[in-house]
C-alpha cells in the first residue's frame, strides 16, 4: 500500500540518523525531476576524532566523501539528502531494513523487514570495507584471486546491482565476454541467484586451457548445467540464445569494442564494460597532426594516450546511444584498486537517435579525423552512424 512520502521519509531520517546504521544508499530519481547527485551513500565509520557518519556522494563520473559529526551536522546533512528527489532509499540498521520507493503518482512504497544481518561495529575508515559478496563466501576458496580482484569485482557487482531493475524477474541470461579466470562470471552468478534470478551464465575467452580450468570449477562447485564456458573470440563465439546482460571486465583494447558491438548485435538489455588498455585511437592520433587548436592536447604523449582513453571512452558511449542505447560513462572502482576504473554502462532503450545526436558523433570523428573500432564492427548495423 502507498503511504504518504512525509511521513516514510521522516521514519527514513530516524534510522540515518539511529545508532545502529549499518548502511543506506539513495538512488534513482522522481517521475521529472533529477537529484543533484545520482547516488549517496551513508555509513558508520570512526575516525581518530570519533564517530562519524561518512556520506559519499557521486555526479555519476567523481565520487565525493565527507565524514560528519553526529548531531546537528549529521542531522543538517540528511535533511538535505533527504530534500533531494531520490526515487529509491534503502536503509538498515541492526535491527532493521526498510526500502522506500517513490511511486509515479508521488507516493511511498515502503517495504520493511527486520535485519537480515548482523550489523557491523563501525570501523576505521580504511577498514570499512562493505563487500556485497563476502569475501569468506565459500565460492573464493575455489576460484582464487587476489584481495585486489575481489575488490574489483565486488565493485563491479555493485554496478551490476544498481544498474538492474529492483523488480526483475524471470530468466536472466548472462554472458562474460574475455572472461579469463572467470572470477566475475562465478561471483556474478553467486550474487545474481542469491537475488532469487532463474540465470544462466556463459564465459567466453579466447583462451582454450581458461575453458577447461573454469568448467572444472563449475563442476567443483555445483554449478555446471548453469555457468558454462565457451572457446572462441568475443566476436564470433556461439551463445544461444541471445544474452539479456552483457558484462566484460577488462577484457583487452578493441576486445571490449568486440564485446559493444556484440551486445548492440545481441540486442542485449543491459551492458557492463569496464574497458582495459586504448591503444586503437593513440595509435591514430599518433599519425596524424590534431585539428587546430587542440595539438596542446595530443603533442606531448603521456597527454595523448589519456585524452585518447577519454576520446575513445566517449565515442563508444556516443555509438551505444546511436544504436538505441542510455549510455554512461562512471567510475565503477577506486582507482587504488585498479587504474583501469571505468565502466561503461549501457541499458537498452530503443529510442532512435536525433539527428542533434549524430551530427555529434560524426562532427568529431571528423574533426579528429579517428575510426574508432566499435563503429567499424557495427558499421551497415544501423543506418544511424
Ligand atoms: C585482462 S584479462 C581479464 C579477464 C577477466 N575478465 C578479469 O577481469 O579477471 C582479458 C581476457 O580477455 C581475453 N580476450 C582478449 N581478447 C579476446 C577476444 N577477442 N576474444 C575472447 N577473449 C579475449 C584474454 O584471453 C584474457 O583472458
């Protein structure tokens, strides 16, 4: 039953500022309306000064944190999270859990549930790592992997997590593109059914010996008529049917314009991509003379190897909203865990692009006088680039 959002919020104010919070994120936006930021997050943590509630906020592309003392601060600093037009709250403390969601009509669908788990004493900042996967879960004892990659890949999932819809159902069928030791294919899939999803994952890597370790650790751990594992190129292999989730994490240079175009060819509904090195674009800024007046930008090379990460970054976004897709470019880890964290994030909407959209496209292909590789492969796909 909706309730009044007033009133849900202020029950939401009272647990941020319980005590026993264990975490909270909002998230999404209101039917019209769009927060200033697209995400916050809320948590215990202790600080040489004391207690404190660490709130970190992201416009979609920079994380930001502060840490602010309990009481008035604290309670200044929800207020106007909570004046914010989040369209989702989740919440838990020790003793419970609520999700709020805002309806079309403006109203609060408000779910509660007492604690699922023990709350976690607040901990050192640099201690207070929440994992959605815990890194004791049994499935680490088989497939291996640094405290790096776990961290990697938890964030990823957390990506995965927010990209979703909360009310989905059904079957979900999943490919790994440049899966390699299969660390995300596994936990994806450990964290996918623990959601209660009928799934159905499939790794893909070039690497024949990586096909037959991963089967083997799919048999290990119970798993195998669900997570499978094929031979071949990101390109070519053969997945039937037709994945609805596409997720590849550094899968090498053009290998994750590979995994683009299949997904845009897959029809695929969502797609997660953290792109490894860009040596395709430096390559080709390298052999040409940059468009008056940019050649500050591209003359020294440390400076042209970056702007062309973000060029090609960009125009992989650009390209995915051409053909159909809402396209994001976010950074998806810290980059103490890896430097390679980015993630592009796709969801396929259907809309035709605007002719404002593609001349936006084309007009700085043409300026910089670049190919990128993800619009080779989907060229004669649409008519639209
Ligand atoms: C840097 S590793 C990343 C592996 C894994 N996704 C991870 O994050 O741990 C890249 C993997 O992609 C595979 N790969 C690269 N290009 C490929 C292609 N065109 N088709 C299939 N696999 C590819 C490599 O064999 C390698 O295992």
């Amino acid at each position: 039953m909706p309730e009044p959002l007033d009133a849900a919020l202020t029950e939401v104010r009272t647990l941020l500022l319980d005590p026993t919070l264990t975490r909270a994120v909002a998230a999404g936006r209101r039917r019209g309306q769009r927060p200033s930021v697209v995400r916050a997050e809320l948590r215990p943590v202790v600080l040489k000064a004391g207690p404190r509630l660490q709130i970190s906020t992201s416009d979609g592309s920079r994380p930001y944190t502060r840490n602010v003392a309990p009481g008035t601060e604290a309670g200044s600093a929800v207020d106007a999270l909570l004046a914010e037009p989040f369209g989702n709250w989740h919440v838990e403390t020790a003793d419970a859990t609520l999700q709020l969601r805002v309806t079309k009509s403006g109203e609060a669908q408000v779910h509660r549930a007492a604690a699922t788990r023990t709350a976690a004493e607040p901990v050192g900042h640099d201690r207070a790592k929440e994992y959605l996967l815990d890194p004791g879960d049994p499935i680490f004892a088989e497939i291996g992997g640094s405290a790096a990659k776990r961290r990697q890949v938890d964030a990823f999932l957390r990506a995965l997590a927010a990209t979703l819809p909360e009310e989905l159902t059904g079957p979900l069928r999943v490919v790994d593109l440049g899966c390699g030791n299969a660390y995300l294919t596994f936990a994806a899939y450990r964290y996918l059914a623990r959601r209660g999803l009928d799934v159905e994952l499939v790794g893909v890597d070039v690497r024949e010996d990586q096909r037959r370790r991963n089967t083997e650790l799919a048999d290990r751990l119970g798993w195998a008529g669900r997570v499978s594992f094929v031979a071949g190129t990101i390109a070519d292999a053969v997945v039937e049917p037709a994945p609805d989730l596409v997720l590849a994490l550094h899968a090498c240079d053009t290998a994750t314009d590979e995994a683009l175009a299949r997904a845009v060819r897959w029809n695929a509904r969502w797609v997660l991509a953290a792109p490894c090195c860009h040596h395709d674009l430096a390559a080709q800024l390298r052999s040409r003379p940059a468009p008056a007046p940019y050649e500050l930008l591209t003359r020294q090379g440390i400076l042209r190897e970056r702007f062309a990460d973000v060029l090609t970054d960009a125009l992989r976004a650009g390209l995915l909203r051409l053909h159909g897709y809402r396209a994001e470019v976010v950074e998806f880890v810290d980059s103490r865990h890896t430097p390679r964290n980015l993630l592009i994030r796709a969801r396929r909407t259907g809309a035709a692009p605007t002719e404002g959209q593609r001349a936006e496209y084309r007009e700085l292909v043409d300026q910089w006088q670049v190919t990128p590789r993800l619009a080779a492969l989907l060229a004669g796909d649409a008519p639209n680039t």
